[in-house]
C-alpha cells in the first residue's frame, strides 16, 4: 500500500510540474540519443567487397555478391529485417557502412524493404539521408579520409 501511494506521490509530482518528455511526432521530430542505432549508408566508393559485414550480420540482412574474381558485383539491403546492432559498422574496415539516425521509413511488408545498391539511390527516404551528418565516422580505419566526398548509397 505504501508503495502504490509512493508511486502515485511521483506520478503526481511530475504530471503537475509541467515538464514533457515526449513531442507530438510527426509535426516534431524527436532528438535522438548520438549513440542512436538507425538505418545504414553503404558507399559502394569505399567497400572493398571482403564480406564482414554480410558473415557478421545475425540475419542475412546484408548480401554482398561478387564474381569468380572477388570484384564486387551487387550488395543487397533487406532492411525490414535488421535489428540495428551496429555490427556490420564495427566490423567493416573502411568505413563503408555508417548507421545514421535516420528510422523514418515504412513498407507495407518487410518485401518492400529489400534493395539492392541500384535501388537504394532512387530511394528517398534513403538516399536523403546524410550519414555524415549523422555521425562521424571512425576516421582511424586504415583507408583514411580519402580524396574528395564519400558517395555512401
Ligand atoms: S545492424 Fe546488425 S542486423 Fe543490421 S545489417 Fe548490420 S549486422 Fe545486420
Ligand atoms: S565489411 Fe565493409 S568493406 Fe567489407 S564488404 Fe562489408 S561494406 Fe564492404
């Protein structure tokens, strides 16, 4: 009994101090924590197709296909299914994947979230998505910061 008037004295105390924590999503966008896990960039520019990201996923999310001489020929994105463990990032050694904040997207079945590196350019929700801007991206991997702008798809 104690307990339950010692959590109803909190309950009370915050809903009459006027304090919000939540914002009226859609018209506001809420600020997510720097440590947010959200969709992932891919640069095509930087991958050098050796597969990490596609042994490390726990759920085949990612599909990298290359042909007999291990050049890269398509990388494949079922983003319906990622659980957003931030692997793939960690493990690729040119920071060729980034996870972004970005977690505004929908499909009407986990099929419409399946893209290969072709269609993720014409995808708006993703290809407006400015992972740089998101994040920094680790700028100790040995491929360095590179020549000029990084195309992440
Ligand atoms: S975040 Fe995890 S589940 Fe998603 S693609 Fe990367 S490794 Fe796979
Ligand atoms: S780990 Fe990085 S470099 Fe290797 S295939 Fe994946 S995206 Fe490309």
């Amino acid at each position: 009994m104690i307990g339950l008037l010692k959590s109803m004295a909190t309950t009370m105390k915050h809903a009459l101090s006027g304090d919000t924590f939540t914002v009226e999503y859609p018209e506001e966008a809420p600020e997510v924590s720097a440590r947010f896990r959200g969709v992932h960039k891919f640069s095509q520019e930087r991958c050098i197709w050796c597969r990490q990201c596609e042994n490390v996923c726990p759920n085949d999310t990612i599909q990298i296909v290359t042909d007999n001489q291990r050049n890269g020929e398509q990388y494949n994105l079922h983003v319906g299914q990622c659980i957003y463990c931030r692997l793939c990032e960690e493990v690729c050694p040119v920071d060729a994947i980034l996870l972004t904040e970005n977690f505004e997207f929908t499909g009407d079945t986990k099929h419409d979230l399946v893209f290969n590196k072709e269609q993720l350019k014409n995808v708006p929700w993703y290809n407006d998505i400015d992972p740089v801007a998101s994040r920094e991206p680790d700028r100790g991997a040995w491929i360095g910061d590179g020549e000029g702008e990084v195309d992440y798809q």
